[in-house]
C-alpha cells in the first residue's frame, strides 16, 4: 500500500540511499521504497538532502509542507502536471454556472447523508439508545436532505446562501450529539477550531489539515486548478476548491478521531496546552496518522465502487473533472 509518509519531529533527516529514502532520528534508521510512498508531509525542523527531493520529483511523490495544526501551507511537485491546460480553461467557465452549483449541492447532500448514517450508527449503539435530543436532531437532518432535493437551482448566487444556511444547520446538530456518544471525558461543547480547546477537536483539526493535502493533491493530479473554487468565495492564495471537495469526505476524518476517542486513545501526553487551546503532540500526531493511514488504506464501497478510500478521492476527482468536460462540449453543440 502507499502511504502519506509524515515527518514531524524536529532532526529527523530524510536523504536518499541509492535507489530508497533513508530516514534517520537519533540512533535510529530505515529505509522506505518510493513505491510504498504517496506523499511525504513535513513539519518545522525536518532535514531534508536535494537528492531526496528528486527522488520524490522523479517519482511524482508530492512533498507537502505542514503547519502545526496539520494544514498544508506549501509544496513541491515536479512540472509534469499530467494533464493539458484545457480542463483548467474550461474550469473557469464552469464554476459560475447553475451545473457547476447543482454538483455542489449534490456534494453537500452527499455529506449531510454520511452525517447522519454515522450519527445514527454511533447512537444507536449506546446500550441505552440515543436520547430524544438526538432522535429529534436524526430526523431534522432528514428533512434537511428533502428539502435539498427539492430546491432548484435557478439563481446560483442565492441558492449558494441558502446552501450554506442548511449546511451550518446540520453540522451544527450533527457535532452537538455526536458529542453526547462519546466517553465524558471527550465530550465537546461545540467544534473549535484555530484552536481546539478538547481532545475530540484536536485530533480531528489535524485530520482535516492532513485530509486537505490528500484532496489538493487529486485535484491536482485530475488536471484541475486547487483556487477555483465554487461554492466558497475566491480568497487570495487559498485552494478554495479543496474546500468545496472535501465535504464527503469529513465524515472520514470524524469516525477516525471518534474511534480514537472511544478506545481512550489520546491523553494529556498527546496534547501541548497553549493559552489559546490545545495542539497535538508528536505522539498525537503519530498516534492520528498511523490511524489515518490504515483508515483510507481500508477498501469500502463508495459511490458505486469499491476501492480504497485514498483511491476514491482520487477517482472522484478525475470524474469531477471529466464532468467539467463534458458540460462544455453540451454547451458548445448547443444541446
């Protein structure tokens, strides 16, 4: 399997010994094949060779670098793009169209979907059976779905807004009684981000930064542009697609910091308290992505198919961007 190989700890080195990347810290050493790796994320005070840095580039291994929230603030990738500038051209033209915000609504329909079976998967297997607060909020987010199957788009600036209101409503009850099945001392209050300010949201702000890297780098790798967004407004230097494109997916991220939870997995040496909040800690950190890992390695069904969670993203995005296509050639015959 390939994995996101990540380098968070201060005087690790990665170099190049012969035709694999060599990893050492401390006294310890090992060796890693380019075709075991299909990303390689960095932290501050990672050593890194130039030889080891074309080894990456020769074998399209993107090199990310990440912030101490796990978020991606740069990377490096080698000038091969794998596709042609015309789906990016036609990219441009698609994003204000009533296609473009249909496809957006289907995909937070499809995230209000995951929300709610795993809300109710998670609920429903508490000895005692969800609380009536939460069987109220199931079949809120049930209405919710229908009323977004039932609204047109005619206007895709309006219904943008009006998307956003249905959304935030939903995540709003889908956390507050997700919260209510975890263990007492992992329970929240509400999301935190920018910090976190408990165990839950820590660990779950590092894994959307690290599932964000995942998302951009398909989007690249489908031949699409990361800034050209849809449904989030234009921000300057800010992969605002990648925000659109990553709502399906959040539920991932959510059932592995869930899960961590549930197993009591993350405690005070996991964690580094701020004045503002909590951060993870390297043992966190390696405790989350281990978890990660293992967790989009797992094939599952998904859309119709049946493939690794890593090789959805990525199927779904040369999809989204065949679908970009193909609206263009329809509005060139005029059909």
């Amino acid at each position: 399997m390939a994995i996101q190989l990540i380098l968070d700890s201060p005087g690790v080195k990665l170099s190049r010994q012969q035709l694999l990347f060599e990893i050492r810290y401390q006294d310890e050493r090992r060796t890693v094949h380019p075709d075991q790796v299909q990303q390689i994320l960095l932290s501050r005070g990672v050593l890194l060779t130039s030889d080891a840095l074309l080894l990456a580039l020769e074998q399209q291994i993107d090199l990310i670098l990440l912030d101490r929230r796990g978020y991606p603030v740069g990377r490096l990738w080698n000038h091969r793009f794998g596709s042609i500038a015309t789906v990016r051209r036609q990219q441009l033209r698609f994003a204000p169209s009533r296609t473009a915000m249909e496809w957006v609504r289907d995909w937070v329909l499809l995230k209000i979907r995951t929300q709610t079976a795993f809300l109710y998967q998670v609920s429903y297997a508490r000895p005692e059976g969800p609380p009536p607060e939460t069987q109220k909020a199931l079949k809120a987010l049930e209405r919710i779905q229908r009323q977004l199957l039932r609204h047109r788009v005619v206007m895709p600036e309006v219904f943008g807004a009006s998307l956003r209101g249905w959304e935030g409503t939903a995540s709003r009850l889908y956390f507050e009684n997700l919260s209510q099945a975890l263990p007492p001392l992992y329970r929240f209050e509400a999301r935190s981000r920018r910090p976190a300010r408990d165990y839950f949201n820590c660990a779950l702000n590092y894994l959307y930064g690290v599932l964000y890297a995942s998302v951009e780098s398909a989007l690249i790798k489908a031949g699409l542009d990361p800034a050209i967004g849809i449904w989030h407004a234009d921000e300057y230097n800010k992969p605002v697609l990648s925000f659109d494109f990553i709502e399906p997916y959040r539920v991932w991220a959510d059932q592995i910091a869930f899960r961590l939870c549930q197993q009591y997995a993350l405690g005070p040496a996991d964690v580094v308290a701020h004045q503002e909040g909590l951060w993870l800690a390297g043992s966190g950190k390696r405790r989350v992505i281990q978890a990660f890992n293992d967790f989009l390695d797992e094939v599952v069904p998904w859309q119709g198919r049946r493939r690794s969670r890593q090789t959805h993203i990525q199927l779904d995005a040369h999809a989204f961007a065949q679908k970009i296509l193909k609206w263009e050639e329809t509005m060139n015959s005029g059909q």
